[in-house]
C-alpha cells in the first residue's frame, strides 16, 4: 500500500483538470487519485463539483460571443456554417463530425483575438505618449 502523500487543493484540482482533458470519467479519477495518494485525497462531491465546473467551462464558455457584428466576415462566415453543420448533425456532432469547421472557426478567432490586442496595444502605447507629453510640458510651466 502506498503511503499517503497530502495534496493541497490546487494540486487535487489540477489532476482532475488533467483527467478532465483525457475526458476520464469522475469515478475513474477519483479512484486513481484516491488510490495513488491515499485514501480520502478527493471525495465525490469534490470531483463531481469540479467535473461540473469544468464541463461548463470548456463547452460553455469556451468560445466568445459569436454575435456577427463583433467578427471579421471570414469569421462570420465559419460560424454561420459551424452553426449549420450542428443544427443539420444533432447526434453526429458529438462524434466529431463538426471538429473541421470549429477548429477552423477557432484559428479564426483567436488571429482576430491577436490582431486586436496587437492594434490595442499601439493604441494604449500612443495615449501613453501623449499624458507623457503632456506632463512633461505642465512639469515644465509648474517650474517656470
């Protein structure tokens, strides 16, 4: 029997996140984390809490809104037909049928996500230069 090893919570919500991704049941990561680092490292309704948690966010939250006012037209067009192909594959969805069109969808999103940072950032760093600017000229009227 191997001698148990006291987790904090981070490290117990990091192995059932790692299970999680693998797509292990709860009652599968429960056991093996039980069992590898004693008896009671993790109850059910940790588990559970947290299988729920992140199911919501990895399939609830993971995408932003898809409104097409806030997306570039090849992006748009991605989404209209990713929202197709799962309206026309209710079942078949959840076998992969739709991954092409979300992971294309998804590089999509996250260039446009880049882009805007990218012109966000120059545009914070020219405000920046500017209240710059304009400290330096009232520091200087201050000791004139």
């Amino acid at each position: 029997m191997n001698q148990p090893y006291p987790l904090t919570k981070e490290q117990v919500r990091l192995l059932l996140l790692y299970d999680f991704r693998i797509e292990k049941k709860a009652a599968n990561s429960i056991a093996d984390i039980n069992t590898a680092f004693g008896p009671d490292t993790v109850s059910k309704s940790t588990a559970y809490d947290w299988t729920y948690v992140l199911s919501y966010w990895f399939y609830e939250v993971m995408h932003p809104d898809l409104s097409p006012h806030l997306h570039s037209p090849e992006c748009n067009t991605l989404i209209a037909e990713l929202q197709k192909c799962h309206k026309e594959n209710k079942f078949k969805k959840y076998f992969g049928v739709c991954n092409r069109l979300d992971t294309a969808m998804n590089r999509c999103l996250k260039e446009e996500l880049e882009q805007n940072r990218r012109r966000n950032n120059a545009l914070a760093l020219q405000r920046r230069q500017i209240v710059l600017e304009r400290q330096k000229t009232q520091n200087m009227k201050e000791k004139t």
